[in-house]
C-alpha cells in the first residue's frame, strides 16, 4: 500500500533514533521513480543532487494508485533546474499535472526570490534535524492557486514540493521524507 499516515513516518524517524542510531532510518525512494532514477541522474544540471520521497502520497480527496501516474523529467540549463513532474495523462484538453518535485541551486535568484516569498508568508515548519521549510497555502496566495507548495534550503540546494492544494498532510509528509532521504547524484 502506498499511502502511509504521519504517525507511521514520525515512528520510522524516530525508532531510528530511539535504538541509538546517530541519523533516522532512510529508505530508498518510491520504487515508482525505479524506472527514471537513470534519467534522472543524467538530467541533473552540474553539481546538483535531487532528493525523492521515500513514498509518494496521494488521494486525500481524490484516490490515486501511484501506479496510475506518468512520470516525466524535465532539466533546463538556464537557469539549472531539474523539474520530476507527475501526471495523470500523458495530454488533455484539461490540466493532468498532480504535482511536481523540483531542485535548484542557491546560487539561482529565481530560486532564492520564491524561497523568500515562501518565508515572508509563512511560518517554519520543522523538515528534518536543522532543516526549516516552509508551505505555502494554494489559497492564500494572489491570485489563489489550485496548488499548494513547500520550499526549503539543504546542501546548497533549493527543494520545491508542489501538489494540488487539496493534499496538504501529504505535501508536508512527502517534503520531510526528502528531506531526510540521501539524495540522488550523477
């Protein structure tokens, strides 16, 4: 099964440290990004490290099976960005973007600018030992958005974590399992 509530992901981060491990106990990520991890490493800009959730959660409102999602990685040059995107068809008349995961440097001021909108709307919230992200309401922002997003900062790297409003526990969820994942490198 693929959804897994927060009280299971807190207890795996925190057995870990119970038994007297230095760091929580890490998985692999979502074995549905198995079949693109190569591609994913290739599309990395220079230098990057891309981080995955250990599960992708979805279906609040709307019940999916990760199985049913297409997933696509899209890398740019300038500025360096590598964009993991999940879709519900491959193209529609209407939107099938779910969500999306996406890396950029610190380096990159479009980055640095959203980061800091996400920081002047909102309060931290606690993503791993040292790591403050911040999420961003869909709702609250002008004009208002039918997603939702969380941002955070770790080892150089700017993380963005955007899904549609309506699966706000599992955007946070998914965020602080990145954010406690080893990260994928080239």
């Amino acid at each position: 099964m693929f959804k897994r509530s927060l009280l299971s992901l807190e207890w795996v981060l925190t057995a870990g440290l119970i038994v007297g491990l230095s760091t929580p106990t890490i998985a692999a990520p979502d074995e549905m990004f198995a079949p693109h991890l190569d591609r994913i490493r290739s599309s990395l800009p220079s230098g990057f490290e891309m981080r995955l959730p250990a599960e992708v959660i979805l279906g609040d409102a709307i019940p999916l099976e990760t199985e049913e999602l297409i997933v696509r990685v899209f890398s740019t040059a300038s500025p360096p960005r590598l964009t993991i995107g999940l879709f519900t068809c491959e193209s529609s008349p209407f939107p099938c973007l779910i969500g999306s995961f996406a890396v950029e440097s610190t380096a990159s001021t479009n980055a640095q600018r959203e980061l800091n909108r996400h920081r002047s709307m909102v309060t931290p919230i606690t993503l791993a030992q040292g790591i403050e992200g911040y999420y961003l309401e869909g709702t609250a922002q002008t004009p208002p958005s039918a997603f939702s997003s969380v941002m955070w900062q770790q080892n150089q790297m700017i993380y963005t974590v955007s899904f549609q409003a309506h699966e706000r526990q599992n955007i946070l969820n998914m965020a602080a399992s990145m954010a406690n994942e080893p990260p994928v490198q080239q």
